[in-house]
C-alpha cells in the first residue's frame, strides 16, 4: 500500500479526485491512501497566515517557512538523520517528471506531495524539509495542486493490481523508447475513411509488424528528440 499525503491550501480540489477513475480504483482495491491536509490548520495565527510579501520587494507572495515545516514534520518526520517517507515540492523549478520516475516514485511506502503556490516558497522550508522538487512541464500554474493530481494518477496506475491488464502499462507510449502508434475500434468504416486493412486481418505476425512500424514512424515525426542518444551519451 502505497500511502500519499498532500499538503495544500486547497484541499477540496481533491474530493472528486481521489474517488474517481484508476485513482478511486487503487484506494478502493487498498494498493493506495490519499489524505489531503490543509497548510492553513498548521498556522497558530488568528488569520491563519500561509504567506508574507518577499524580502527585498517583487510581485507575488511567498509562502511562509512554519506552517509549511511543520506540516511536513507532522506527516513525515524530520528529514534528519533519515526517515521513511519522501516529501515531493510540485514547482516549475523541480526536475521535469517523466516515466522513469513515476516508476521510482511508485515503490515508495509514503510520498508527501508539497502543493506550492507558483510565485514562491521560502527556500529555507524547501531546504529544511524537502526531498524534491518535481515539474510537470515547462509552463506556469497557479500552484501545485493539479501537477499533485497528475503525480498521484501517474504513480496510482504503476501500483501492483490496478490496472486490469498489466500489457497496457507496458505497451504505452513513455514506458519504452517510442510513442504508442494509432488506434482504432467500431465501425470498420467511419465517414468514409477505413481501419487500416492490415488489422482486420487476423495475423497477429503482421498487426505486431505494422504497429512497430507506426510507433517508430510517429515518434520520428512528433518527438525525434526520444530516439537521439541521451546528453553525454552522444559519439563525437
Ligand atoms: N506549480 C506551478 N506550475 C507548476 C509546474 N509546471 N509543475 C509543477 N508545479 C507547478
């Protein structure tokens, strides 16, 4: 069982979330725990105070250092000397989230997902208290939240028994080297234009022969960086 703490201002965003589609699935089947917590009930001020203007001037708040350290510690323990749990800040400065660590994230026992607000976080909090700090992508939101969901849906169908069929984690775009090709289900013939021939045929040798073909071909015309070499890995 993988268990997922959020910390946010904004933890209705979550209600339907958690209880709908793969991520209702893996907390109703027990593989996965979502608990939202809100930042604002970690304040000992009468205004629950989450953030403050930015020392030495600038647009934006910034979201204070205690309420934040202290939720974190609350729900995973001081990060020194170690403990079990691995807290995750979402902000467009983290490391850009993929595959391979969506996979790495999901044999974790505990995540803490740490829901910024994008104009900023008092580094001494990220320093004192985070493990990481994870993007989605390089564009701004308004915080966290939504880059929280796409972690917790993209870990939720990696977990053990989730999905019906384990192939179809396998077989998808991101999880090999190419992008999963074209795909087509009833009628045979939609407003003129036909399913490719070849996979209504009914040889298996020859659909598994033109999908690989297909899925190289897409991924040389929409994302040719995936076939280059790695940086550092290149021959000169
Ligand atoms: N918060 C705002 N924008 C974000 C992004 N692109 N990824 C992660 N967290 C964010």
């Amino acid at each position: 069982m993988l268990r997922i703490d959020v910390i946010t201002i904004f933890p209705g965003l979550f209600d339907a979330f958690v209880g709908e589609s793969i991520v209702g699935i893996a907390v109703r089947g027990g593989q996965l725990s979502v608990e939202t917590h809100d930042l604002r009930s970690y304040t000992t001020d009468p205004h629950r105070t989450v953030d403050d203007s930015p020392f030495g001037g600038g647009a934006g708040m910034v979201m204070k250092p205690e309420p934040l350290v202290t939720a974190i510690e609350a729900l995973a323990g001081p990060k020194e000397p170690n403990r079990s749990a691995r807290v995750v800040m979402l902000t467009p400065q983290g490391q850009k989230l993929d595959q391979n660590r969506l996979s790495v994230l999901s044999r974790e026992q505990q995540l803490v997902l740490v829901c910024g607000r994008y104009e900023g976080v008092d580094q001494r909090a990220i320093d004192l208290a985070v493990d990481e700090e994870v993007s989605i992508g390089d564009y701004v939101l308004s915080g966290g939240e939504v880059p929280a969901m796409a972690l917790i849906e993209g870990v939720a169908r990696l977990l053990p028994g989730v999905l019906g069929n384990p192939e179809s984690a396998l077989n998808e775009s991101f999880q090999g080297p190419t992008l999963e090709g074209p795909q087509y289900t009833r009628p045979a013939e939609f407003r003129g234009h036909a399913v490719p021939a070849v996979l209504r045929s009914g040889d298996h040798g020859a659909v598994q022969r033109w999908r690989s073909e297909q899925s190289m071909e897409y991924t040389r015309q929409r994302r040719p960086d995936l076939l280059r070499p790695p940086e550092g890995e290149k021959q000169s």
